[in-house]
C-alpha cells in the first residue's frame, strides 16, 4: 500500500516512534506510482524539482505526526543529490544505452533499470550542473520553520522540533595517520571527495520527548573504570559488513544473492542502526512505524527487540521480502 494511504489508516496517537529511509530524490526507482495531494501523479523521488519531493514527504509525514504520541519522535534517513546534465557517461542519470560504469548498484542495477521506460533522471533547472541540490536541508527547513514549508508549496501543518542531525558514516578517514576504516561505496568522480555517509534526522512533536540517551551511551575513554559510559555523540559507523539474517550480531544486513533475490536493490539498513535508533526512543511493547518499510529491516529488529511494528510498503517485491523475513522473525505484519 502506497505510505500516505497506509498511514490513513492508523489510529491517531497509537505509535511510539517512526523511523523511515524514504527514497532519495532523483536515485533509484522502485516502479510504485502514486497520486498525491497536489494533483501530481508519479513515484516519490522523482518529482520535476527537489521542493516538490520535499511537499510530498511532508504530506507523509503529516499523517504520521498525528499517528505519533505526543511524547514520540520521528527519525527520517536522507541524503542528497547532484544535479546533473544528461549524457555524462559514467552516472545514473547517463542517457539512453549508456554503457559506462553506474556509481549505485552496479551493471545488473543498471541493465534493470534500462527496461523501465522513465529511467534516467532529469536535469533540474535553476539549479547549476553538478552542484547538489541540497534536498536534506530543505527537508529540514521545511519541517521545522513554517516559511520554508509555504516555501515549498505545502499547506499550513505542524512544525517539528529537531533534536539532532546525525551523520551515519559508512566509513571515516584519519586525518592524521590518512588511515580509511570502512567500507562505502566507491564513487568513480575525481573532482570532488565521495559521500561516505547519510543523515538521519532526529525530529519530536514537543521539546520534551522519551529519549533515554543513557540506552546508546558507551565506554567512556577518559575513564579506566569499565563501567563508566560516555555520550555516542551524533556520527554513528557502520561497517557495512554483509552477514546473514540469522546472524545474531547487531551489524548483520540481509545477505543477498544477488541472482535469486527480486529486491536486491532497496538500500537496506543494517541492523545496528535500526537497533541504535529505538534503543533510547522505545520501550518494550511500543508500537514502531515504518512507512517505507522496503525489505522490513525495521520490522525485522523491533520484533527482536519485542517491540511491535507497522510497516507500510507499496512495492510488491519489497512485500515479498518483508513478508518473508518478518515470518522468519516470528512477527505481524500488515500492510
Ligand atoms: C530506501 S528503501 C527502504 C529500505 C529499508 N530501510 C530497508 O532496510 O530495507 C525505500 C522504500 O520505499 C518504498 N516506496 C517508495 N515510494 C513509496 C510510497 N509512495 N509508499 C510506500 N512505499 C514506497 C520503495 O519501494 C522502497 O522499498
């Protein structure tokens, strides 16, 4: 079910927390259209301009203000985009037939989409080749200062609070020993550094909300006393290793095989951070929402964490996967 018609259907006030990886705007397609308050008809995260993607999740994430808690909060994943003149080989917005090499995903990423009539993305006017396009930030403006809200064209409707910006690095140099731990995706660009990391967005209905920091503090270094914990700060790492479902460890992603598997391309989140993220913002028993479920990671460690979850997704394959892990979890589902 598309995420705004899910979430119409939940009771007002009945979810602890959301925490959500929406599509990236202008990156990959997952071939769900939808119509939107607006009158617009098409997938999230291809809309002609950034501000009108950023009207879109806002209507999103609208309904899930009122499906909230008022003591609940909000975590959205985000990162930006280039804007990019058509034709330059090498890219995934490269035109017809390209046959160069594709930053996200690889060739099977790129063979798969060269079948969908609408793959390649547009060049947004107005906004200069190669810059990015800067979608978090008017994410972030728009949800928390009603101005960039009319800005971006969406009806009056609440303002977020929010508490933190974190960055989730998926690797971190050194810069004194220029020693490089993790392991991000290569980018082949020469003329600019790679983004080795996303943001997520911590956001509350009020000032006062359920954090309890002291769930994600760690061992303090200034201390030799091992129970003495320390703030985790706001750059999270993960190191991106590819384990099994069943693995029991906090890092594991969903192993994929990438021949068999009809949703190896949705970004999946690896567990860590999932687990990271409602460590100090649930308790057991609370109710976790996802509207952009896509291979049920969320769904997959709030059952673990005897938490329950609502998972909203409109793809069919993404269904499918979520379906299938959720069974192995032991978990509901609806969706
Ligand atoms: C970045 S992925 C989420 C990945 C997820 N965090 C995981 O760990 O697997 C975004 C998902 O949103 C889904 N999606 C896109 N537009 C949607 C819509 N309008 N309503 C519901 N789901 C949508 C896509 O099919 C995709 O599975």
């Amino acid at each position: 079910m598309d995420a705004l018609a899910g979430l119409k259907t939940i009771t007002s006030e009945s979810v602890q927390v959301c925490l959500t990886s929406p599509p990236f705007y202008l990156m990959r397609r997952y071939g769900t259209t939808s119509a939107w308050p607006d009158g617009w008809h098409g997938e999230l995260g291809h809309e002609p301009h950034p501000n009108d993607f950023v009207r879109h999740l806002l209507h999103v994430f609208d309904e899930v203000w009122r499906v909230l808690r008022d003591d609940g909060c909000l975590w959205v994943n985000l990162a930006d985009t280039f804007n990019n003149k058509q034709g330059k080989k090498g890219t995934t917005n490269a035109p017809n037939g390209c046959n160069g090499r594709f930053a996200a995903g690889g060739k099977g990423y790129a063979t798969a989409l060269r079948k969908q009539p609408e793959f390649f993305k547009h060049y947004v006017p107005g906004i200069a080749h190669k810059s990015e396009m800067g979608v978090p930030y008017r994410f972030h403006l728009a949800m928390t200062d009603p101005a960039l809200r009319r800005f971006v064209g969406a009806p009056e409707g609440p303002q977020w609070t929010c508490r933190r910006t974190i960055i989730w690095a998926k690797s971190l140099v050194a810069l004194e020993s220029q020693k490089a731990e993790g392991n991000a995706m290569p980018e082949p660009t020469r003329d600019r550094p790679s983004r080795n990391y996303e943001f997520l967005f911590l956001f509350s209905k009020q000032p006062d909300y359920l954090f309890d920091r002291s769930a994600i503090d760690v061992p303090s270094r200034a201390s030799s006393r091992n129970e003495d914990r320390a703030n985790a700060g706001s750059v999270w790492q993960t190191q991106a290793k590819v384990l099994s479902d069943t693995d029991p460890g906090p890092e594991a992603l969903l192993r994929i095989n990438p021949e068999a598997s009809p949703y190896r391309h949705v970004a999946m989140w690896p567990r860590s951070l999932v687990r990271t993220m409602l460590l100090p913002t649930t308790r057991e028993g609370d109710t976790v929402l996802d509207p952009f479920a896509g291979s049920g990671t969320t769904g997959q460690v709030a059952v673990e964490m005897n938490r329950k979850a609502i998972l909203i997704e409109s793809s069919p394959a993404c269904q499918a996967a979520l379906t299938d892990r959720l069974k192995r979890s032991n978990g509901q589902l609806f969706y």
